[in-house]
C-alpha cells in the first residue's frame, strides 16, 4: 500500500512502462521523459552548489565540446545535454537524468589525451540514453538519490542539520549489467565520433591503477579510499565481457582522430590538484584558508572533505562527524542576539574567547547522521565573519576533539599562507636518461608527491619510466 500510495502521489503522469531509447524495448519505470528532465533539473543546483564548477572557461568549453560531439551520436541525440567541469579533487564522473553530465577535475588529471577524457564522458552518457537512473529500482532508487542531493545543498546556512554530513551527493554505480552496458553504449558512440572505441579500456586501467594506489595510501592512512564510482573502475582490462563490448563497437566512423597527447596535456597545464584556493586547502591535519586567513586544527586521524560550503570531517570508524562552515553576520547582531536566533531551545551555553575573538559553546539537539542527537556547538565571531562547528556521536557522547578544534581557530602566519597556496599541474620534458626518481629529486617537488603518484599522473604506474623527450606532469 506505501509502494502504491508514493506512486499516486508523484501525479497522473507516471507511465508503468516506456520504450528504451537504446534498445527499443519496454522497461517498467515510474517516471516519464519529462518529468526525468525536470528531475535533473531540479538536482542540478544542488549539484552545482555542492561541488561548484572548476574556474576554467576554456577548459569547461572543451569538455562540452568533446560531450556535445558524442551526445549528438548517441541514442538520445533529440534532448538537451550539459556537460560540467567540477572543482573537486574527487576522483569521480556520473550524470543525472535528463543530460546532464559531470566529470571532475580530479578524474581528468589522471587521463592522457582526449578519446580518454571521452571514454569517461561517452560512459555517462550510456547511462543518460538507457535511462538508468529512472529504471534503478532498488536501493539508490533515483528519487531518493536526487531527494539526497536536494537536502544537502538546501539546508539551513547555520548548523541546525549535520543530516547529510557523512555522504557524497552520488552516485554508487548500477550495478554490473547497467555499467557494462554503459561501458558499450560509450565505447559506441567513441566509433561514432571517430575515436578509437578500445580507449575505453585505457581509462578503466588508468582508474583501475588510481584505486589501487589510493586504496593503499587509505590503508595506511587510517582512511575510506577516493576511487570511481561502480563497476567501472572494478573492470579488468582483461574482462573477456568488457572486451567484447569494445570490439562489437567496430572501428571509428569517418577516419580515426588522431591522438594529440601534447596538445591534450597543455590544456590541462595550471590545472588544480587537491583542494582550491577559494575552498581552502588541508594540510597535514589543519585547514588553511588564505583569502579568510584562518587555521584551524582538524582531529588527528579523521578523514576530512572540503566541500565549498563547508569543511566534513568523520572518525575513523564513522562514530562520529564534525562540521565547519561559515555564515555571515547580520546589522551588526550581537553574538547573544544571534545564538537566540539560530539555537533558541540550545542549552548549557557557555561564552569564551578564541584567540582574541568572542565565541559561544552549547548543546543543541538536531538531525545527525545518527539520528536526532545532542550534538556540541560553537560560534565563533570574527568581525562579520561567524566560523561555525558542529559535532555528534553515534552514542550522543561527546566528541573529545572538539573543543580542541574550536579553539585552535587563528590566523594564519606568513610561513602558512605559503602552505595555503593550491597544488598545480606543470609541464616538463624529460631528458635523456630521466626517470620518475630523478625527476622527482631535479624539480624539489613537495612531500605530497611522491614517485607512484607521477608515475600514476602520466599512465606508467607502477614501475614504468619517462621517455626521452616526452612531456610529463608534475604537481607543483
């Protein structure tokens, strides 16, 4: 009755069944292609807002126009797509229905020319044509993964709800049979565009190469990994299915493209990796914000994520999760007058200074990832400027770290707005005779670099060496 009741309520409009645009076939879904398009409409500014596009004009103009081109040889070719750089280092691309498609920066520092860089954006689009997301009916069903979204980016601007703290907007993949199925569907519309279709297993062992790196550097970390979505990534490059789904794309329609690996890297010269300047970097356990000249210390060995509206940081053992973000003060309110607006049932209230700026503790019970908690507050105000923390147990205990945390807030020193300049990709040509080693040890890269990782950035992971002559990445 629940099931059936959610169904009436969605409108008159749902259909029981549609024809899949790929395979002409009829799917059960409960939702329509216009009202999949308002869908992904309507999760696009969450998107946007939790993630922010990479400030690239040229670069975003690429990527859509590499998109655009598969999109118009796709199954689908009759509505709109968009195609979106995210400035997130998130190893990650997925799509919402109704087009659009998102691919972060993170991802593409890895890739080596562009029919790699359209074997990510031509499998997300599969999954755009075989309407994945409104045919899913099990766990991550789309309306409740798009609900997800649109409460992450739409709550409060204070820290009334740590609710969405612990996840990532989406998307865990389909499932086997829907990412191999994208997998051909890309590798297809690569033939179309006149790419070669088998570079579609070059990305998926460039991935594959990133997951283990990064599942190793988790490991010792104490830490979840950051790899690709779904099945994708978990592809061999000797999967005889996934091969085979290449080799039924056929060759490149019209002539090949030829592969400009130079001209590729060139635009990703500049390029951020990791955290940007405007949402702040962590380094080595603190976060440092140049442009808001504030420190503050992270809790030892918790895994943090830098969001551009807030800093998440979550226990080990996902016990616990703390949260930073910043609001603004209003008509010059006193810090009384504004934690009588924004908490007016909170108790056990106590006002300190951090390092010379007034601030305000309590306990307040809100939505956790637990569930409704006790969770510790604070404020602290700093001009217009109001810094805001937030922390919740599971056990609704407190979170030994973090007064500690609160009151390390600062400004920064000369010595660390140094640190808090972003990383970037540079370009150098290897010499004769040149390895990752000496690469490494001629260019006085920072400690975060290491030989896996370049080796990794330039598709010779784990033990492969520089040509002579070639371009390489660093990260400086």
């Amino acid at each position: 009755m629940r099931i059936l009741f959610l169904i009436l309520l969605l409108g008159a409009g749902l259909s029981g069944c549609a024809v899949n645009p790929v395979t002409g076939k009829q799917n059960f879904v409960l939702i329509s292609e216009e009202q999949e398009l308002a869908l992904g409409r309507q999760a696009h500014e969450g998107i946007l807002k939790q993630y922010g596009l990479y400030d690239d004009q040229e670069l975003e103009e690429y990527v859509s126009r590499v998109g655009e081109t598969l999109a118009r040889n796709s199954h689908r070719s009759n509505i709109p797509y968009s195609f979106y750089l995210l400035d997130s280092p998130m190893v990650n691309a997925f799509a919402l229905p109704g087009g659009y498609v998102y691919i972060t920066r993170g991802i593409m520092s890895f890739m080596e020319n562009e029919a790699q860089l359209a074997g990510v954006l031509g499998h997300e689009i599969g999954h755009v044509t075989a309407r994945h997301g409104v045919r899913q009916q099990s766990q991550g069903m789309v309306i409740g993964v798009l609900g997800g979204v649109a409460a992450a980016a739409t709550g409060s601007s204070a820290v009334g709800d740590l609710s969405n703290a612990l996840g990532s907007a989406l998307i865990s993949g389909y499932g086997r049979s829907h990412e191999l199925e994208a997998d051909r569907l890309g590798a297809e519309y690569l033939a179309r565009s006149g790419y070669d279709p088998s570079a579609m297993i070059e990305v998926i062992g460039i991935l594959k190469d990133q997951e283990l790196y990064e599942t190793a550097k988790a490991r010792e970390a104490g830490r979840q990994p950051s790899v690709y979505h779904g099945v994708f990534a978990s592809h061999p490059q000797n999967d005889d299915r996934l091969k085979e789904v290449i080799a039924a794309a056929g060759q490149p329609v019209n002539g090949r493209r030829p592969v400009d690996r130079e001209a590729f890297l060139k635009r990703l010269d500049g390029m951020v990796v990791g955290d940007s300047a405007h949402q702040g970097v962590i380094r080595n356990g603190h976060f440092l914000h140049a442009s808001l000249n504030v420190f503050i210390d992270l809790p030892a060995g918790w895994e943090s994520e830098n969001r551009p509206d807030r800093l998440i940081s979550v226990a080990p053992d996902q016990s616990a999760v703390l949260q930073i973000l910043l609001d603004t003060r209003k008509d010059n309110e006193s810090p009384r007058a504004y934690i009588d607006r924004e908490f007016p049932q909170s108790e056990s209230r106590r006002a300190l200074t951090v390092n010379g700026f007034d601030a305000v503790t309590l306990v307040d019970t809100i939505n956790t990832p637990f569930g409704k908690r006790p969770s510790q507050l604070a404020a602290v105000f700093r001009d217009d400027d109001i810094f805001l923390f937030a922390a919740a147990s599971r056990d609704g205990n407190t979170v030994a770290s973090f007064d500690d945390t609160v009151r390390s807030l600062r400004s920064l020193t000369n010595a660390e707005r140094q640190l808090a300049k972003p990383h970037h990709i540079d370009l150098v040509r290897a010499e004769s005779g040149d390895t990752f080693t000496s690469i490494l040890r001629k260019q006085n890269l920072h400690d975060d670099i290491d030989v896996d990782r370049l080796r990794l950035l330039n598709g010779r992971f784990p033990d492969g060496e520089p040509h002579s002559g070639e371009l390489i990445k660093i990260v400086r």
